[in-house]
C-alpha cells in the first residue's frame, strides 16, 4: 500500500505539473499580448482611414496589416504548441472553447479588411468589429488567468489581465477619438462614449496597481511622462467638451493619434514587463518546488517512512484541518518555518503541507474575488441586452446609471440585476 | 494550423476526462463513507466499553474492530487505484495532501485503540481521537466535491458531503450520549455539547436538502421512521434536561445506543442512494459527452471546416462572450437547443459551446458558494482557537453565541472575524 509519504510526493507533483502549465500559458497569454497590440493599432489607423473616406492613410494601414498577420501567425504556432494532454481539466475545457472562438474572429479577418478597404463599414461599425475580436484574445488571457494555481502567480495574471483590458479601453479611445477627428463634426453620443472609456480604463488600471508589484506599480508611474499625458488630456477636453454639431479640426486627428499611441506604447512596455516577471515567478516556484520534491525523495529513499513516527497522529497538538494563513497563525504564535526539512517526522511534512495548500486556497480565494465582479458585471450586461435588446453599450449605460442613482458600487448592481432575472425565470433548482 | 473545430474537439476531451475522474473519486468517496461509518460505530461501542470501565462490551468492540481493518484496507486500496497522472491539478495536490493527512491517522489507529483497551483514555479523549482521523477522511470527501467540474454533479456532491457531515454529527451525539449513560451522571458540558450536535446536524440535513434530487429527499423523509425518531426524541429530553450530578439509569445506555444506531443506519442506506446516483449521474454525463465528441469528430473528418462558414464571427448578431445561462436567455427569446448538429456552422458550434461552458462555470460559483461558507467557518474557528487559546468546540460556541447576539449567519459573523484578523495582523498584500 502507498504510505502517506508518497501522496506527499504525489502532491508536489500536481503542484509541478500546474506550474509547468502554467508558464506555457504565460508565453500565449505574451503572445496575445503583442498581437492586440498591433490589432489595437490596425483599428485605430483603419478609424482614421474610413474617416478621411480612403484618402488618406493607406500606406500606414496597409503596413500594419502585414505586421498584424505576422504576429497572428505567432499566435496560432502558440496555440498549436498547447500540451492539449496535460491540461485536460475543466479550465482546459474552456481555455480551448475560448480559442477556438476566437479562431473564427481570425479566420473571418482578411474578409472583415476587405470590407473596410471597400469603404462598405462605418467607422463605429470598424470599431465594433475590432472590440469583438479582440474582447476574444482577452477572453483567452482571461482564462489563463482564472486557472493559475499559486496565488502570487495568480495576483500578477490578474494585474496583468486589467493592465491588458485596461489598455484595450485606451485603444478604443484613440479609435473613438480618431473617428470623431477625422469626421471633422462633434457628435454626442460618440463624445459621451468617448468620456466612459477614460473611466473603465481608470477603474481597469486600478486593479492592476491593486494587484501588482511594487517594482510594476512605480515602473507604470514613471512610464506615464507628463508632457504626453498633458498633450492628451487637453485633446480629450476638446472632444468631450464641443458642443454638439460644432465642428472638429480635422489637422487634429493626426496630433490625437500620435498622443494616444505614445501613451499605449508606454503601455506596451509595462504589459512586457509584467509578463517577463508573471515568467521569471513561476519559474522561481518551479525550482523551488522541484528542490522541495527531491528532499521529499530523498527521505523516501531513506526508507524513513517505515520508520515508526516520532509524533503521534493523535496527541498532536495542531489539527491542519484548522489550519491558519500563516500572517494569522504567527499573531497565534502556533507556526514554525514551511517547507520540508530532512529531520522532520513524516506527520510533520504532512501538516506542514496542509497548512501550505490551505493557504494557498485561501489567497487564492480573494484574488478570483476581483475576476469573480469582471463575470458578474457581463452576464448582468448579456441579460439587459437580451431583455431590453440593448447594445452593450447601452447596458453597460444602464448598469452605471442604476449604480449611480442607487448609490451602490457597479458589482452590487450586476448582482442584484442577477438575482432578479433569476427569480423572473423561476430558474430551476 | 489546428482550427477551432480542433480546440473544440480538445473542449470536449477535456470534459470527458475530468468526468472519468469524477467517476473514480465517486469510488473512492463511496468506500470512505463505509469506512466513516464502521469508525462511528467503532467510537460509540469505545464510549459504552470505556464508560463501563471495560466491564462490557468487549466482544462487540472487538467485532467491530475487525470490520474496520477491512474496510479501511479497501479504502487504502482506492487510494493505490487513483490515477495520480491524471489528476495532476491544483485539486490533485489538495486531494493528495488530505490523503497522506489521513493516512497517519489511520497508521496510528492501532495504538489508539491499544490505549482504549488499556483503560488510558477517558470517553472524551476517546472521542476525540476518532472525530479527528473522521474529519480528516471526511475532508477527503470535501475536496472531492470542491473539484467537480459539472454543476449538477457538484450540487450532488455537496449534497452527499453535508448528508455525510450531517450523519457524523449524529455519530458523535451517539457516541457523546453513550459515554453519558454508560457513566451513570449528568455532566453539563456534555449535555450541552449533546445539543449542539444536534443543532450542527440540522444545520447539515438542511444543506443536504437544498442540494438533494428530488429522489433522495423524498427517501430520506420515507427512511425517517417515527417509532425510531419518537425513542431517540424522549432519550434526548432526558439528556438534556438533567439537573447537573443527578443520576442517569445506566440501563438505557443500550437503549440509546439502539436508538441511535437505528437512525444511523438508516442514514447510511440514504447516504449510498447518494452514492449510486452521483454514479449514474457520471456514466449519463460522460455517454453524452462522448456521443457530442463522435459528431464533432464526424464533421471534422468531413472536412467541413475548410468550407467557408456560412456564419460570419463578425455579423453574428450574438457575442457568446455575453453568454447567458440558457433559462434566462430562453426568456429573452434569444436561444435555441444546445448540442452539436452536424447541419450547423462551425461558428454555431462554437457558440453553443460558450455557451454552455459559462453556464456551467455560473452554476458551479453557486453551488461552491456553500462550501466556502463551510471553508470560512472553519478558518475563523481556528483563528480563535490559537488568538484565544481556545478548544475546537469553545471556538464554535463562541461564534454561535456572537452570531446569535448579533442576530446574524454563522457565516457573515466568520467572515467579520477574519476580516477583523487581516487588519490587526497587518497581512501583507
């Protein structure tokens, strides 16, 4: 019969097997990063094109579609190179339902850039098609993000997750404030969207800085240099300021888009150095994992376990079934150091373990929270367009409007919204 | 390049090995409830043998003894079956963990139950020493029914952990009540513990009943048997209501033993119903699964993936990154049957089975709410355990009086505990 030990050994290697996972969904989740990024571009310089009615603009968003098929393709060899084996669990399930979504946004490109060469879409409906494309990229990181194991692992994805949806609401701001430029007429409801995307990407990036390391939170502040920031906010002021009809200057559009893609380059830099170090942590954790797997061996080995135990299973004082977070347990004054040491008794490493795990659990609790409100807030959106036939833009609208009014924080009202609808569809148990 | 039909063929293969899981861990928690209950039976047969000072009730310990070595070999042998490979998750390595907890335990039986032949230990202790190996099998259980990936099957999960939990109440208020008659005396602290187990059970059956099939409720009530409930009823009242170091006929040691006994074998004939039908429940789900898969296969290997879609991902008046769960968006007049059909687009396909994903990713948060409320409870027991130097029991009582002050849940109160520990313990983010 297998001993306790080595359902110990079993455990660090669920726990190394989850972390090698992991830093392969790092790379994709990377991968995507760049290609939003240039996709992020592409929208914005196809705003300005189908603007100016195909005048202008040609060169550079023809340039950036060749760049954009490149980094596709690095895309996909990711997605391909998915141990599709060993991530066969439920998240496994909906990472790959997530990208084969988002296969058909890629495959249905080149016809979608047809349609815009040909003039046949407006510049909102460019737009659209863009966000929905790249809402699938982020759903995928998304995914990667809900599935980490590690807590520390799991905070940096979450950071990194709103850093990355947080500059995608910068990127629909340049689209957006592109369109109106080139347009060359103040238009309400644009300009009203306009000042809504400034305050997601606000709450966004609040999250990240929740969220991330110090090292992150000071490199993202001093990215942020005060002459392009200053530079934006008088053009936002001018767009969100004029009134409705009055006309744009349309020399300005030029000036906006090379204000917003200095802003999201600087952007760019950050993200790329949240994913080096979301990399550089697990693999960190990998080898410590791995070295406290060869202690574990090496007692097994020593055959230590056939041993009778030093402490009895019984008399122990500690019941790892209550275990503590560790902050917690110190105050208590209960716990000693972590991980395994070669003359601890096999009871010991076991509670030593649960105690670890619980933890882990724990941390790992509160940090799912924050993408927990992201889940509530789009289903409470889908119901409101289902129900009332909103845009998204509209329900999203609505769903602040009712915070607003009630004074209650955006989550609260998802929730509640939710819990209506499931009393109105007598939802069965 | 995979296509997305491929990833969505990897979605489903994905689903049908955490269902294969499922099934052997069904296994395993159905020989551990066997286990659970010839140890309850054990404890309260310990609790008669030690309160009658070894004067009775040898031979019927000793034949229950034999019983649980076998059992507990059978358990031991569900542990050797798990296929450790393809659990490899962040649940495996919880899973794992429990099991090398309990397995000390169970290694440390022997010389328990030499100390209770020996006399060395009193009721309480004795007690004590099989609620600790219970609730660390017990926790086996849990967290399989924290890893489920099927809403439904959870909710029969979490039905069966409470019905478990529930009956291991009902066996230490047997094995408590035992040691009170066998002892002859009143004792107020363990009259009063008596009652609170009685509570604690309630508690259980009522979750039980909020998740249960129709079925099992239904069986549960008809297993219920008066005459059994009326005899135990009247034994409880005596209990409970003795004037502290009046003195308790000895004689109905047997009598309530008898009672108890009854009850929790009729609870055990429930609580395999509930086995078989997670089960069933298993096997249906993964024939579907497998049937969904075999006509995906058959479009694939049609080649239909490399026709055009008939679809376009960026007309489709539907984003399923908005998904709703099916019985509201039914309401909203915007969803047709799930499943693959072989007539329908890829894109459709890939709709379909957001949908259905987002779905089951709402209903499972739901149905795992009730175990985190279970996970916080215990973390701020044992918080007071070590800040006030507590025993597990004054923890729960503690809470319970501050709820009931408080006129709030259990829960909520935890919860204001340990929110109350973050701060003063200055956790660090």
């Amino acid at each position: 019969m297998k001993s306790g030990l080595s359902f110990l050994i079993e455990a660090r290697r669920c726990e190394i097997a989850g972390l090698q996972q992991l830093a392969l969904t790092s790379a994709l989740v990377n991968a995507t990063g760049r290609l939003v990024h240039a996709l992020q571009r592409e929208r914005g310089l196809s705003n300005l094109y189908v603007g100016s009615q195909g005048r202008r603009w040609q060169t550079e968003r023809t340039g950036q579609i060749t760049q954009c098929e490149q980094l596709q393709a690095e895309v996909q060899a990711c997605f391909d190179q998915l141990d599709t084996q060993s991530l066969q669990t439920a998240n496994g399930a909906r990472l790959f339902s997530r990208i084969a979504y988002v296969l058909q946004g890629l495959d249905a490109l080149p016809r979608l850039r047809g349609r815009v060469a040909a003039g046949a879409l407006s510049a909102q409906q460019t737009t659209a098609a863009f966000v929905r494309l790249i809402n699938g990229l982020l759903a995928v990181v998304f995914e990667a993000a809900d599935s980490a194991p590690d807590p520390d692992i799991s905070r940096r994805l979450v950071a990194l997750f709103n850093f990355m949806q947080g500059k995608e609401f910068a990127g629909q701001e340049r689209a957006t404030g592109s369109g109106l430029f080139a347009s060359g007429l103040a238009d309400p409801d644009e300009q009203h969207h306009l000042l809504d995307l400034v305050e997601s990407q606000e709450r966004c990036l609040q999250v990240f800085t929740d969220f991330a390391s110090e090292t992150l939170r000071a490199e993202w502040q001093r990215s942020q240099r005060p002459e392009v920031l200053a530079g934006l906010e008088r053009l936002r002021r001018i767009l969100g300021t004029m009134p409705a009809g009055s006309a744009l200057d349309v020399n300005l559009s030029q000036t906006w888009f090379d204000a917003c893609t200095a802003r999201i380059d600087a952007m760019k830099a950050v993200e790329d150095a949240l994913a080096a170090e979301l990399l550089t942590l697990c693999t960190q954790r990998l080898d410590t994992t791995r070295r406290e797997l060869a202690t574990l061996e090496q007692v097994a080995a020593e055959q230590r376990d056939a041993l009778p135990d030093r402490a009895d299973f019984f008399d122990s004082r500690e019941d790892p079934l209550l275990a503590l977070p560790p902050s917690v347990a110190a105050a208590g004054g209960a716990v000693q150091a972590y991980g395994p040491q070669v003359d601890r008794s096999i009871l010991e490493l076991v509670q030593d373990q649960s105690r670890r795990l619980q933890h882990m659990s724990d941390e790992l609790d509160t940090v799912r929270a924050s993408l927990n409100e992201r889940k509530l807030i789009e289903r409470a959106k889908g119901l409101l367009m289902a129900h009332r036939h909103l845009s998204e833009e509209d329900a999203h609208k609505t769903l602040r409007q009712m915070a607003m009014n009630q004074n209650r924080r955006l989550v609260d009202v998802a929730d509640a919204v939710l819990a209506m609808a499931d009393v109105l569809s007598d939802r069965p148990r």
